[in-house]
C-alpha cells in the first residue's frame, strides 16, 4: 500500500493538545504528515519523518483539518435575493420567507435539486470544507421530505430530517395536525435516510412542546437531535436542548444567564451562525461570553438561501473574531473539531494518528490568515471526503 508524506509544511494545525505547542490547536511548526488508505498514520516535525512512497512538498504553507459545516440547508430551489436587498434596506427577517422556497423546491426535478446540492457542495469544498451535514425541510410534505433526504444522502452522510422547519400553508389552520404528520408518516419516509432530527423553536415557527414532541418520536426511531433555538429572540429552545442532552443547539443568539449556565453544565455544544448575523444585519451572538462560561462552542454556515447565503467557513471564522470576540485559534478549532463535534464525530475534524486525512492546504504561512486576510480564498486544496 502506497503512503504518501506531505512535508514542509510551516503550521500544522492538529487539534490535538498532545501534540506540538500543547495548545487546543495542537501546532506543529515546521512538521511533516503521513498518510495511508485515508488516514493519518504519522505527524510530528519533519526533521523525524519516515521513508515513504510518495512525497509532497508543501513549501512551508499551513495545513488545517478540513473544516467540519455541521448546520446546511442545500437541498432547495430558487433564490431570496429580492429578501435580501429589501433587509439591507430595513425589512427585518422572519420565518415566514421560508414558504418561497418551499414552493420553489417542490416544483423542482430530482435532477435540479441534485445539481444544485452537487453545486454546492463543490463551492464549500473550494474553501476547505470536506464534511458537510445537509438537512431537508424546503419540502415539507411526506414525499418531499423523503426525497430531500435521499438527495443529500448521496452527497454526506450527515443528513437531517427538518420536517419541523416552519408549518407549510396547506396546514395553516391545523398546526397540531401537522406536527402529527411530521412525527408519524413523514418521519416514517424521512427515517431511513436521516441521521439526525431537527425543529426550528422559534417564535413563527415552533413552540417548546412541538419541538420537543418531534424530537421525542426522532429519538424513539434512532435519529439523533439537533435544535434550531434563539436565533430571533430569547426563548425556550437552548434550555430544551440542554434538557434532552441534545448534541448541538444552533444559533444561539439570544441568551439568558440561565441558557449559558444550562449550556455549560450539560455539554451541549453552541453552534455560532454568524453568516446569518452578516445577512439579516442582526447582533452577533456574543462568543466570548459563552467560551468564559466553559460551553463548547462550533461554527457552522447554515448556508440557506434565506437567512444565509454563504457557504463559507472562512468568512464564518473572519466574523467571529472580528465581531464575536473569537480568537483566530478558538475561531478554527470551532469551525474544525467544533464541528466535528457537534456531529459525534471523532474520526475528523483532527489531524493525529487514527483520524480520516481530511486537510485543507492553505495558501499561507498560519491558520491566522483565515481571519486576516477576510475574503481571500486561501485554499489551495481540500483533501478527502
Ligand atoms: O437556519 N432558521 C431556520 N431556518 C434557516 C433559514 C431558512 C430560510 O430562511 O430559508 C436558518 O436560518
Ligand atoms: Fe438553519
């Protein structure tokens, strides 16, 4: 079996504390890497790297685990841009924009969604993102969820059922009918295609007991939780997710003490969303003050082509040092290991023995110029997926 040694590399990030300067990044100047069927199988400086088949010089560039977008809406039709220039020119954001584009993605084929996943998802991989989690809910009907769902699953494995998006208009009247539907047949159709459920608890969209009553039947059918909660105004779904020890709660904009408190003691990670802040000119969530609380913290896009219409990790990491009080290394590790986190994983979002060679070369000497050069597309190459 061939291995191949990317030498030369002037900054490697490897998120592992035991390794290098000791720190969360786990940084190696100067270091060398090893890879074989897929995986890492040695890191460490180059002046005591092995022998191996094949070599890649580096020229002294940084080298970071290949960025982890835990939170994506790709599978849709159609654009907001008319949403968008009315925000910027005052309008606020709400939920109800959703149903656009859910019209847009039901009239669409097969072969348009995929094309546009497809799309997509080659745009993230050019800025270094090598896993994405892809979540349904433009479709909102038994069938449409279902194929939403097989659409993204030929693209990640990290797919999630959001049924529970915002209640479609054919159900205006009867909410609690649709809840019913989404928790019975559409999670039926949806199941085996999913990894993960999801319920945007939002004012406009979900209260505490809807989400909590679609997380509860995802759960007894295998699927693991995840909450859209606080993005436009304080409310009850941090402390839901919290409650049911659900892996990641995102957004997470709009905290009380007693969110960050609940968040700290029970683990469950905060997804930051700062491209969202960026599009519908809102407050960033304040980073800075959930990290001092000891809550574990990701970024991810959220890319969706209402509320976010970025799919870069980059601008992400750039937005959350400038405005959120991030530093460039807290920035990277939440959008690499954070993100990883956030879906369970422990195979990626890491560069040291044993994990997937999923890597991003960048263009530069340091991580640090992800957030000091904003808007410069610093990577080279994505590697693996
Ligand atoms: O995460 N918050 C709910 N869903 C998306 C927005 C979807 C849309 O506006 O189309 C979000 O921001
Ligand atoms: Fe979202």
């Amino acid at each position: 079996m061939t291995n191949l040694l990317l030498r030369n590399i002037g900054e490697l990030v490897t998120n592992d504390p035991a390794l290098g300067d000791g720190s969360a990044l786990g940084l190696i100047r100067d270091a060398a890497l090893v890879v074989e069927a897929g995986h890492v199988v040695w890191v460490g400086p180059q002046a005591s790297a092995p022998v191996t088949d094949v070599v890649q010089d580096l020229g002294g560039r940084a080298v970071i685990p290949g960025f982890v977008d835990s939170h994506a809406h790709l599978v849709f039709a159609g654009d907001r841009a008319s949403e968008f220039t009315a925000r910027m020119a005052g309008k606020p954001y709400a939920a109800g924009g959703i149903g656009s584009t859910v019209s847009a993605t039901r009239a669409a084929t097969d072969e348009q969604l995929t094309a546009q996943v497809a799309r997509l998802v080659t745009e993230m991989r050019r800025q270094g993102t090598t896993t994405v989690e892809i979540k349904s809910g433009y479709g909102l009907t038994v069938t449409d969820e279902a194929r939403s769902l097989a659409i993204a699953r030929a693209f990640t494995e990290e797919t999630t059922f959001l049924g529970a998006h915002v209640v479609p208009p054919e159900y205006a009247e009867d909410p609690a009918g649709y809840v019913d539907l989404v928790t019975g047949p559409m999670l039926q159709a949806a199941a085996p295609h999913a990894r993960w459920i999801d319920a945007f608890c939002e004012t406009g969209a979900f209260d505490a007991d809807q989400a909590r009553a679609v997380l509860t039947a995802g759960g007894a059918v295998g699927l693991g939780g995840r909450l859209h909660a606080n993005q436009l105004g304080p409310g009850p779904g941090v402390q839901l997710a919290c409650e049911l020890g659900l892996v990641a709660v995102d957004h997470c904009t709009y905290l009380d003490d007693a969110d960050v408190e609940a968040l700290a003691s029970s683990g469950t990670i905060a997804t930051l969303l700062p491209g969202v802040e960026f599009s519908t000119r809102s407050p960033y969530p304040d980073a800075r003050r959930l990290l001092d609380a000891g809550v574990r913290v990701a970024l991810a896009s959220d890319c969706n082509p209402g509320s976010c219409y970025s799919s870069s990790l980059p601008l992400c990491i750039a937005l959350a040092v400038r405005e959120m009080g991030m530093t460039p290394a807290e920035a990277v590790h939440a959008a690499t290991a954070g993100g990883a986190a956030a879906l369970g994983r422990v195979d990626i979002g890491r560069l040291s023995t044993g994990a997937r060679a999923h890597y991003a070369v960048l263009d530069a000497p340091s991580y640090v110029h992800l957030a000091y050069r904003p808007g410069v597309p610093l990577v080279l190459e994505a590697v693996g997926r």
